[in-house]
C-alpha cells in the first residue's frame, strides 16, 4: 500500500511540475509577444 501511495505522490508532483513549467512557457511566450506588439506600437507612433 505504501509504495502505491508514493507512486501516486510520485507522480502528482511530476504532473505539478509539468503543469508549472507549461505555465511559465505561456506565461514567457505571452510576455515577448506584449513586448513585441508594444515595440511595433512604439514604432507606428514614431512615424506618424
């Protein structure tokens, strides 16, 4: 019983990890397309 509690502990840490580093790629790739976006932005107000 002990070791099929630590597999299942095993594997929700796994998960919580992969969940989390899923999060953290969204969350980057969402920031460097802000920054783009506002780049572009600044851009635009510059040559009008």
């Amino acid at each position: 019983m002990d070791i099929v509690l630590q597999q299942m502990h095993y594997c929700l840490t796994d998960d919580a990890s992969n969940w989390l580093v899923i999060a953290i790629s969204a969350l980057l790739v969402v920031l460097w397309y802000e920054r783009k976006r506002i780049k572009e932005a600044i851009k635009q107000d510059k040559t009008h």
